[in-house]
C-alpha cells in the first residue's frame, strides 16, 4: 500500500492528547530535555488512525524557530511522513512570521543530513563535541562516531 491510500492530517498536540512520548524519545534519550522542549515549544502531531510521526517547534531567537524531536513510529519510517513534518514546520513558521527555521543533527546521522538537505536546510555551522559535552553513553550511526551537532537552516 503506498502513503497516499492513507488518509492523515497533522495537528498541534491538545490537551485531550497523551503526550507521544514514546515517538519523542526516538529523536532524543533524555526525558528532561523533552519536558523542556515541551514547556517552551508546540507539539504537532501526524495521524493517520493513530499517532505515528511528531515534531515539537520552538521560538528560540526573535523572528527564528527549531524544529526538535523530529520522529516517525519506527514501521512507518521511510515512507515520506518526515519529510511531510518538515514542509509543515516550514509552513507553520511562515505563518508564524519567522525568517529562519533550524534544526540540528548529529555528524553520523546520514539519513537525517540528507534528508535536511533535500527539504532545502543548508548546513549554516557545528557545535563541536556537542554530543560528547551532552551525552554520557557514547553513540554510533553508520559506524561512525556522534561527536558534533550539524547545525542546519533555512531562510523561510
Ligand atoms: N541514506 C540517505 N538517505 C536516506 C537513507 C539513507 N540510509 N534512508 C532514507 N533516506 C532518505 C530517503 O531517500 C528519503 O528521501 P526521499 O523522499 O527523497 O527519497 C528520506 O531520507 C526519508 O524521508 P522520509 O521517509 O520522509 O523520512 P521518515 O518518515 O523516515 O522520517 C526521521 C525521518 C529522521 C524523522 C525518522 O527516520 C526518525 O524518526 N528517526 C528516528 C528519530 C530521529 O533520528 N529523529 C531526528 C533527530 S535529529
């Protein structure tokens, strides 16, 4: 079956919704930081008959805002519904009247890097040593090393 037999919307996150935190875990470990995340940013969530990709999006600079938590259910990766989440932040940031929207990977992820990239991010720095300054347990993708944050935007 390919994704548009699906039928699906992308909303914000209400307070009827369970948090999706098993979804926002994939993106990022750490509990704490989603909290944080979720205290400062809106939740959008991706539902076909239940909840399989979300982002939460954060005014973080005057006229700019992060994407973080990017995640799609782990049977449902690979079908486009990423880059759908991404082309709506960037349409949410418009309207929101931002001029810059980023987001930030780490150095193995070569999906999300490509990906980015192909949505229109260009890569605009990196954090060094990011993941080692932030993460206790070391982390390998694609047998290399997660050391440093790629930061990415782009001009909306
Ligand atoms: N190398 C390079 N590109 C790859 C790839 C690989 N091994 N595997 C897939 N891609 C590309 C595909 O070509 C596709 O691009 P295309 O549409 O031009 O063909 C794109 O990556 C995948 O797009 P899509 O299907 O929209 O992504 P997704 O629904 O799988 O969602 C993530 C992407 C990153 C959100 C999802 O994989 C995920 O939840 N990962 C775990 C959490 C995570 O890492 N979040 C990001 C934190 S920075």
């Amino acid at each position: 079956m390919t994704m548009e037999e699906f039928e699906y919307s992308i909303d914000r996150l209400d307070d009827t919704d369970a948090i999706p935190l098993e979804l926002l875990l994939l993106a990022d470990p750490s509990k704490n930081s989603i909290e944080d995340y979720l205290s400062r940013g809106i939740c959008y969530i991706y539902r076909t008959d239940k909840i399989v990709g979300t982002y939460i999006l954060i005014k973080t600079r005057p006229n700019t805002m992060e994407i973080v938590n990017i995640s799609v259910k782990e049977d449902m990766q690979g079908k486009g519904i990423g880059k759908r989440l991404l082309l709506h932040a960037i349409s949410v940031s418009k309207e929101e009247g931002a001029m810059t929207l980023e987001i930030g990977t780490g150095n193995s992820s070569l999906q999300q890097l490509s990906l980015y990239q192909k949505c229109g991010f260009r890569i605009v720095g990196v954090d060094k040593d990011f993941f080692i300054r932030h993460y206790d347990e070391e982390i390998i993708e694609n047998g290399i090393i997660c050391r440093d944050m790629i930061r990415l935007s782009i001009d909306l």
